[in-house]
C-alpha cells in the first residue's frame, strides 16, 4: 500500500503544526445527550495522542447523521442552485444533529489535552478560534452537513476548510466512500495529506479480506439487504471455502433454491443474481436448515415494544440477552398455529404461509458454529446478524455467532466484523471488542471497499493536487 500515514513524516512536522483531520464521529445521541456506541470515538484516540504528543494542533472534522436532507441519501445537482450554510439550519436541527455532545465524551476519553468544540466550521470565527490554539489543543468543529457544501463536495466549501490548516489527515475510513468535500474535495489544496491510524488499520485488514484472504475463509454473512452486499460477495465468493447465509436475506437464497419460505420477505429484484450465485457456488453456500418463525403481527408487536425498551434504555444494552430460547419456543404444531397460543416456533425445513422466519433454528447454529470452529488459524469475516436481534427472542442465532467467533480467535482464526449493525450484535452477546481480531468501524463503507469499488477518500490522499 502505498499510503502515506503518520509515522511517515518526521515528527517535527507536526511540532506547532495546524492538523485538520477528518474523522467519522457518527454517533447515535440520544435525546438527553447521551452517546450511544462510542466505538467510533474510540478507534480515532490512537491518531489524536500520536499527533498532540507531537506538539500538533488538532482541528477535528466530522459530520452526524443526515441533516435536512434525512430522506435522500445524495444531493442531486440541481440543489446546488440553492446552497445553504449554517444560519439557515433551523434551531431544532441544529441542536439535534450538533457535536457537541461528541466534544463532551472526547473530553472525558482524552483527559490530559484540552478539548474544545466550536458552533461552526468555516468562516472567521473557526480562524479566531484556531488562532488561540496552542500546541496539543484539540478543537472539534460542528456538523460539516450543516452546509450542503459538503455533500456537493463543493469548491469554495473545500477551499474554506482547508484554510484551517497546514496539514491533512483522514482518519475516517467509514466515510471513505463518500466524495465529499471534507473527504476528497479539501484534500486537494493540501502538499502533505496522510492517513491515521485507524484508516491505515481499517485498510490492512479488510486489503487481506479482499485481495488475500487467509485460508481456509469462512465468510458469514446477515442482515436483510441484498443489495447492499452483492458487490462484495460477488468479490469474495470465489475466494471464500464456505459462506454461511443468515438474517432475511436467507429467504431469498432458500426461495430461489426451491424452498417454501411462507410470509419471509423475498428480494425478487436480485433473485435472479441470488440464483446464479446459487448454482455457480452451490458447494460453498450453506442455507438455514431450520428456522425461528413467527407471524407478521407478532413481530410489528414485538417490534414496538423494543422500540419503546430503546428509547427509555438508550445505551446499548443486554437487556434480555440471557433469556431461554428452548422455553420460548413451541414444535410447529396446526394447534398452536390456530390457537395463537405460541407465537414463536421452530421449524425444520419449509415454512407454511402465515409464518415468516425471524431467525436462524438450532440446528442451523449447531451446524454454522462447528464451521466457524474448525476454521482452525484460518480467516473469518462476519458481515450482519443472523435474525431480528434487536429482539431477545429472535437473538440466539445471532448470539450464538458471536460466542463462536471469540471461540474461533481464542484458538487463532483471524476474525473479522463488519461494522454497525454487526458490532452491536455483538455487543448485546457480551462478546469484548478484545475478542475479535478487527472490528470494522464502517457499515457502507466495508462493503464498497469489499467490492472492490471506488473509495474517494483513499484516492484523495494518493492524487498530486
Ligand atoms: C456511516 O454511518 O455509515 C458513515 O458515517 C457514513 O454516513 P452516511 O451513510 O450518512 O454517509
Ligand atoms: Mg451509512
């Protein structure tokens, strides 16, 4: 990799330097401030102490979730017509979406440098700021969406933050795909542009997942949306030895095999994708055997009342994490299906029409756990949960994945864990971050950089000007 990161320049560089550095402090806050998941706080410290150990001025960037434009993922040209900036971000946004709950937990995370957040993040008032820093200060800039420069990737919002600063750092791997100002356009009026620590490390390791997988490669892969993992399956499917499908999109891949899935919702956009997968790597693909199932309005039920549990409990939390899977569940029987008297079942095989399947059953865990645990000093890269893990009662799949992972380190596989969904899984299994060889701080991200696809922010740094 020919990357530049930090060690790469002499430490005097930095010595009174200002560093503006992008980071990914996109974080879920509650509604009393409180930081949900700092994971991604977390993984910027290495960069952020190399850099203020080393007499640098750190300006930190970041944006937090979509403001105003929540729906659309991306501008469309046309917006650019009517560019807005901070002052015309209604109050209520700008509370909502502000970083400064972000500064706070920094703060307390980095107690020997003195943190400091600013309510904006061009213009005269950041350069006043900026020019009362002292060497080792760290100053966390607000919302760079707050201005739809940023998004645009727009010319003159790029220029103003670069500005800012002597020196470019990205330390955001998971917004890497982005060809944002922040991200690639500001890149460009900087000579010298490096990347952390942590994106060097995000790279290091899913590079190997890509480009050499360690064999034998068991690629474990959930979660609902096909869409978004057809390029990086279609990567890594002739690489892996054994993919093991769970979560929604199982059904997908069961249908298109010819197996009844009743009321499981079907991907027919990709079943004809699903289906040549299927036939071309049908020797490496293993499907659930046996399935959790439910009716539709039992999980709407279910659904709303984890909902409610979320809001009043708003860090991650194991609430039910220990429940009694073999207790809650009753043999598929007519009787109890007519009788409603057990919502939840396990079955074998096809499922009747009525039923959806809501998480993988325990033979399926048996048979995907003792995968996982021959993969002895092999590779293991797991991508989303295997049912609705967000509720107790459709966990233990999911559960059980992640015991098998940290079983599967402890005796030297190289586990790998896609990032968002998948971390809190594990989380709510009470599997330690230290029991996994890399969790990925990126969701969108992993998975376009997994399929091989352009990744501006990592461009951005290689490009001469
Ligand atoms: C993420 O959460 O995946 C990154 O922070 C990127 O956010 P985005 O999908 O809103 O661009
Ligand atoms: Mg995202």
């Amino acid at each position: 990799m020919s990357l530049k990161t930090l060690s790469n320049l002499d430490d005097l560089t930095y010595y009174g330097k200002k560093l503006l550095v992008r980071v990914d402090f996109n974080v879920t806050i509650g509604k009393d401030n409180e930081i949900g998941e700092d994971y991604r706080i977390r993984m910027t410290i290495p960069t952020i102490e190399y850099l203020t150990k080393r007499g640098a001025k750190l300006i930190l960037m970041s944006h937090l979730g979509r403001p105003k434009n929540t729906e659309e993922k991306e501008y469309k040209e046309e917006d650019k017509i009517q560019q807005y900036s901070i002052s015309d971000i209604d109050i209520d946004i700008r509370k909502q979406f502000s970083l400064a709950p972000v500064a706070k937990r920094l703060s307390e995370l980095i107690q020997v440098y003195n943190v400091s957040f600013i309510e904006d993040c061009i213009g005269s008032l950041v350069h006043k700021e900026i020019a009362k820093m002292e060497r080792g200060d760290i100053l966390l800039l607000e919302n760079l969406r707050f201005y739809k420069g940023e998004e645009l990737n727009d010319y003159n919002f790029s220029k103003e933050l670069a500005s800012l600063a002597d020196i470019y750092v990205n330390d955001a791997f998971s917004v890497s795909h982005r060809k944002h100002a922040s991200i690639y356009g500001a890149a460009r009026f900087f000579d010298k542009k490096i990347a952390g620590l942590n994106l060097k490390k995000e790279l290091e390791y899913l590079s190997m997942v890509k480009d050499s997988p360690v064999q034998p490669f068991v690629l474990v892969i959930g979660g609902s949306k096909i869409k978004d993992k057809i390029g990086a399956l279609g990567n890594l499917l002739p690489k892996v030895d054994k993919l093991l499908i769970g979560g929604a999109m199982a059904y997908t891949f069961l249908n298109a095999n010819g197996v009844k899935t009743g009321d499981s919702p079907i991907d027919y956009d990709h079943f004809q994708w699903v289906k040549n997968a299927l036939s071309t790597y049908n020797d490496k693909i293993y499907l659930p055997v046996d399935h959790i199932v439910t009716s539709q309005s039992f999980l709407d039920i279910k659904k709303g009342e984890s909902q409610i549990k979320d809001k009043e409990k708003r860090n991650e939390g194991n609430d039910n994490s220990k429940f009694d899977l073999l207790s809650s569940i009753a043999p598929l029987s007519p009787s109890s299906l007519s009788s409603h008297s057990s919502p939840v079942s396990l079955n074998k095989g096809a499922i009747p029409d009525g039923l959806l399947g809501v998480d993988i059953g325990i033979e399926t865990v048996q048979q995907y756990s003792s995968i996982i645990s021959q993969n002895r000093n092999g590779m293991i890269v797991w991508i989303g949960p295997m049912g609705v893990f967000e509720i107790g009662l459709f966990r233990n799949g999911t559960n059980n994945i992640a015991k098998s992972m940290a079983l599967a380190f402890w005796r030297g596989s190289k586990t790998i864990i896609g990032g968002g969904d998948t971390l809190s899984a594990l989380k709510k299994a009470e599997v330690s971050e230290l029991e996994v060889t890399h969790v990925s701080t990126g969701g969108g991200a992993t998975l376009k950089y997994l399929a091989g696809g352009e990744m501006p922010g990592i461009e951005a740094l290689n490009k001469i000007k």
